[in-house]
C-alpha cells in the first residue's frame, strides 16, 4: 500500500503555509501527487448573493494559489490546484466533502476559534463522516516537522478503529515506533469476553510489517481521549491514529453520546491525528 494521491485544504489563514509544508513532506516521502484545495466561506454579502467568489475571496485565493504553485514546484512536488467557485457555507462544506473523494489522504487543519477566517466549523466533521477517505487533521498551533515517525493507535476492535487502521498502513509501515492502546471499559463482576474467535490485532498488523507493542488502558474517566492525548504525550507521539465517529461512542463507552470522543479530540488534539470513518 501506498499514498500516491495527497489533498491538503488551504484557506487564508497564517496556519495553511504549515499545513502546506507538513503535505509537501509528506508527498515528498511518499513519491504522491498534491492537490491543494482552497475553500473558505465568503465574508461579501455581494458574493454570497450572487453565488461567485467576491473580490476579497478571490485575492485570497489567488495568494494561496502562488504559494502553492512556489512551494511545491521547490519541493519537486507534482501539484495540482482546485479551488470552489464561491464561498457560500453549504456550498463549501458539500464541495470540501466531495473533492476528498477523489485522493488517498485529505490533510485539514483544526478549527481555530480565534482565527478571523472564516471556515465552517464542522467541515472536518462533514468530511470525516461523508468523504469515505482517511483525513489528516493537524493542531491549529504548533510545529510538526514529523509525522508519523511515532505513531499511537487508539484501538477498540470498533469498524472505525479498524478502518483506521488500515488507511494508516502507509504510515505505520515507515514509523520507527507503532504503540496500540487496547482501550476497555471498566467491567463489572461476571461481565467478559464471550465465546469469540482469538483475534489479535498485533498479528494483521505485523503480516503488513508493522511491529507494534500494545497497552490495554482500561477508561474509567468522563473524557477518555484525554487519557489517550496524555499517553500519547508520554510516548512522545507524533500521530494519532483512531476512527472517527461511533467507534468510540456508545459501544464502548455507554455514558457518552455517539462521536463525542472524536468532537473531543477534535477540540483538544495537542498532535496531528488521522481519522476514519
């Protein structure tokens, strides 16, 4: 397996020339391609109406589009540059979702709340759970000159854990040190595994070549990604790797609504994290 076909969303804020440079690396070891997508909501009352890209929009867009086209014909990158017709909310979330359809890996950046550019706050959100691809979300502050090189899974035996998984192979077959936290739910006397099949994550993993060491972190905390975030710390990681949505809502943890674990981490993830649905 590999990543030939990398999208990174760019906007107009100070952090989309990190999360350029962290794709470029990225394309750069896997021999991929990249597409930049330029999409943020429209602030021009005009361009709204008229369902075009208003003047500010378009200066913006044209900025990132020189930067994009500079930085990776330096890299020796092969880039290919999208950008929406118009910055209507709907229109950019519905696009987003559906440009991330057509790559290996969609690269987003998280929500900065205290960003003046206006990008929908649950475009992330939409795109993990519509686009069918694995999305790289890198933390709105901070610098990553590695990704991948320690790697923590957030395991569960979930569909999206599993799911995660396997779109981060790439990744994990490259990484020096590959964690597993087998995350359980505090059981109750005579609670337990029944009747199953001995399945063992550990051994899909290394028939990919992926050496991994596992923990079990048993979750007794109202916010169990934030025990996840600080083991992660701990290792020194430099990804996260989990499903998004679902694996970690009800099935696992029933005090907790569906997908407020990944909302969470979404909030408060201190490293790049891939996330699959």
């Amino acid at each position: 397996m590999n990543f030939t076909n990398l999208l990174v969303h760019l906007d107009d804020s100070n952090r989309s020339a990190e999360r350029l440079g962290l794709a470029i690396g990225l394309a750069q070891r896997f021999g991929a391609s990249l597409t930049g997508l330029f999409a943020q909501s429209e602030s021009s009352g005009a361009g709204l109406v008229a369902r075009r890209a208003g003047p500010a929009l378009s200066a913006a867009a044209d900025r990132a589009s020189a930067d994009f086209q500079m930085r990776t014909a330096e890299a020796g990158v092969k880039g290919r540059w999208w950008q929406l017709s118009h910055g209507e909310y709907g229109h950019v979330i519905a696009e987003t979702v559906i440009c991330s359809r057509y790559v290996d890996l969609a690269i987003f950046g998280q929500h900065d709340p205290g960003s003046d550019v206006r990008v929908p706050q649950d475009l992330i959100e939409e795109v993990v759970l519509n686009a069918g691809r694995p999305v790289l979300v890198v933390p709105h502050a901070g610098s990553f000159p590695t990704v991948g090189e320690r790697v923590v899974i957030a395991w569960n035996g979930s569909r999206e854990a599993a799911r995660a998984v396997n779109d981060a192979l790439p990744l994990l077959q490259q990484a020096k040190s590959v964690l597993l936290l087998a995350l359980h739910a505090q059981q109750g006397a005579g609670e337990g595994g029944g009747n199953v099949p001995q399945v063992d994550i550990l051994e899909h993993l290394a028939s990919h070549g992926v050496q991994a060491t596992q923990e079990r972190m048993t979750v007794t905390s109202i916010m169990p990604m934030d025990a996840v975030l600080s083991r992660a710390s701990d290792h020194g990681a430099d990804l996260l790797v989990m499903g998004g949505f679902g694996g970690y809502g009800a099935s696992l943890f029933p005090l907790f609504g569906r997908g407020s674990n990944t909302r969470h981490i979404l909030r408060q993830m201190t490293l790049p994290v891939l996330l699959s649905h």
